[in-house]
C-alpha cells in the first residue's frame, strides 16, 4: 500500500451533458497593462501585463487614502479634526484642492480633496497630519503594501508624482482596489462623489465613468507624461461587482473606452457561483487514534469561482488531505486543501479546515490506530 503522507482523498465531478458555447477571447486593447477582477472571488477573467511595473501617477492617492482609512477606522485620526496646511502641502504643483498655507481644514474635506479632485496639495497636507512628513508616510505606505501582497509596487510620495522608484502594477492596483471596498464601505462611498466645492471653486471628479455609468461608483485616475493615462474603476451590476485596471492608455478617450469595455466582457461572459458556504460541512475525512475515526471538513470562507458563463456544469472539485490524520486536532485546524479545477485546469484552492475537535483517544485506540496506519 503506498504510505504517501499527503494524497488525494476524494474528487467530485460533474459532466457536461451538452457542449455550452464559447466566449469570445480577451479584449484586445490599445493600453500597456490591464486587469478585470472579480470582486466576490477574487478572480481575474482577463489581463494583459498584470506584473509591468509601470508608474501609477495619481492612483498612488488610492494607498494614500488606504491609509487614512485605517487610521480612522483605528480612530487615530477623526474626520471632524484639523489639519493646519504647510508651506510644502501649498506649494505642491499640479491638480490642487486650492488649500490654504496656515489655514486649519477638516480630514473630511481634505479626503475629499484627495479622492474627488486628485489635489496633490490635499495628498501632502494629509500625509504630514497623519506621519509628520511626506517620507514617513511613503514607508507607512509601503508597509501597507506589503500587508495586502502588493508584491511589486514601491511607493515615494503621497501623490503619485513622478519618481524613478514610484511603481506598481495593474495586479496590485486591483487588489488594492479590493481592499478599499471591502474593508472600508462606508469610506469608499466618497469614490462615487461627483463634484466638491472647496474655498467657492467648483470641481468635477477626474473619473468620467462615473457620469456615463450609473453601475460606476469608484475609484481613480492618474496622468503624468511616464504613466499615460490611468484608470482604477468598479461597477456593480445586482449582486456582481467588477473591477478594472487600465493602464497607460494614449488618451482619456481610450482609457475610459478600455475600462467599460473590460467592465462590460467581465460582466457579459462570466458568471460568479458560490460553491459552498462558510463552516458548512463539505465531508469526512478518516481520523487516527482520535476519540472519533471521522471528522467534518470545511471551509473558513465562502468558496466562490467566476467563470466563463454555462460552464458551473463542467468544474471539478480535487480534496487533498492527509491520509495519516492523527488526533488531537482543533476546530478551524487546517488539514488540507480543496483544488476546484475546470477542464482539468486548477482556477482556485481553498484551505480545508476542521469543523470540531476531536480528542485524543484511549491507549487501545492508540495501539490500533498506529499498526493500521502502517500499513
């Protein structure tokens, strides 16, 4: 008998009884790098160069906002406080809020400032308040950065600026994205304001998508000659989201007809499917010298997949565990992983853990358990 620790223990499968039609292949698009997420499983449907590391220009303002949610959410910082604007958040070229220096302004209107009209003077001006100076922030930046696995992006400043060492990808920027959604719903609300009106000036968001698709409600632009012209977005359509990165695109025109294009492949052609819920019972797995010869498996997280529309049919779920499970084992341990492959291709793992504890069993239980596990 082959005495392999870790094997296959189950698989499940359905068959196809008909043959679905195609979808049509990836956008072809006039733009260095894309990505089209779905936000529910996590999934990219389509990329194009989802690793170039290309300058971000003002998308860099997601991580600096990224920031100043946390620290609220920490309460650090309030949105009813003061931030006393310096010289150095004034002077700050480029897209501006129109700040003050010397003047005393709300977190609530400086993110704002931040999010709707990309200021660069906002940017800077929250980055001190939040660290004390613009370099101090960038390395809370990146530390956030390594926190969400954004495994190729390099902050320098808070604005998105050009610098030699300022990068990420399109990957990054839609895990990114993903975060500010999930874990700040609330916040993120703020993405979807079309206009703010600061110091009597009138300014409208740089993110047109947001006036030509009412399924848009996020999240940011940037531009700078190195970039081109960038586009992080997010659209939702009944219980779907999705989320699309551009990436230097040669004009606003492009970039925007790139970002409804991927929103609308993404949405048309791919279907999202929950395959089992949280903490629910999937099967058993066998279990030696324990209390119980039998425990339930599960996963800690609702298991979802998006794929090509018509295929749910088609997946196959692969459990792998280990074949010599020895007790004591603790509820939410985990023993193994769950691969859920479609046309024989591994889409998406998932840790199977423990649903209860089983203890250690007698001393005969033992002493029987351990020569049939030798076999």
């Amino acid at each position: 008998m082959i005495k392999s620790l870790i094997s296959v223990f189950i698989v499940m499968f359905f068959v196809a009884t008909s043959q679905a039609s195609p979808i049509p292949p990836a956008p072809n698009l006039n733009v260095k790098a894309y990505v089209i997420m779905d936000f529910d499983s996590k999934m990219i449907l389509a990329s194009s160069n989802k690793d170039l590391m290309l300058p971000p220009a003002s998308i860099t303002k997601m991580m600096t906002a990224y920031v100043a949610f946390t620290e609220l959410k920490e309460k650090n910082i309030s949105l009813d406080e003061e931030i006393l604007v310096s010289k150095k958040a004034w002077k700050t070229g480029g897209s501006k809020m129109f700040i003050e220096v010397g003047k005393r302004v709300k977190v609530r209107d400086i993110l704002q400032g931040v999010i709707t009209v990309s200021g660069n003077d906002a940017s800077v001006a929250l980055a001190e308040h939040i660290s004390g100076d613009e370099k101090t922030f960038s390395t809370y930046m990146n530390q956030m950065a390594t926190n969400l696995g954004l495994s190729n992006t390099n902050y320098t400043n808070a604005t998105g600026l050009p610098s030699d060492s300022l990068y990420t990808t399109a990957e990054d920027i839609s895990i990114l994205s993903r975060a500010l959604i999930s874990e700040f719903p609330d916040l993120y609300k703020l993405y979807s304001t079309k206009s703010f009106e600061f110091n009597e000036i009138k300014q409208y968001s740089r993110n047109k998508l947001l006036f030509v698709d009412d399924n848009v409600d996020g999240i940011k632009t940037g531009f700078t000659k190195a970039a081109g012209y960038c586009l992080a977005s997010s659209a939702k359509r009944g219980s779907r989201r999705l989320i699309a990165v551009v990436m230097g695109a040669p004009t606003p025109d492009v970039r925007i007809q790139a970002s409804r294009t991927l929103l609308e492949y993404g949405f048309r052609f791919f279907e999202t499917h929950t395959l089992f819920k949280r903490n629910t019972a999937i099967s058993t797995a066998r279990v030696y010298s324990g209390e119980e010869t039998e425990i339930k498996f599960g996963i800690n997280e609702d298991a979802k997949v998006t794929i090509p529309r018509r295929q749910k049919k088609n997946l196959k779920y692969e459990y792998i565990v280990d074949r010599q499970l020895t007790a004591p084992i603790k509820k939410n341990q985990t023993i193994g992983f769950m691969h859920v492959k479609l046309k024989d291709k591994i889409i998406q793992t998932y840790k199977l853990t423990a649903l209860e504890d089983i203890n250690q069993g007698s001393l005969y239980r033992r002493t029987v358990d351990s020569l049939l596990m030798d076999l």
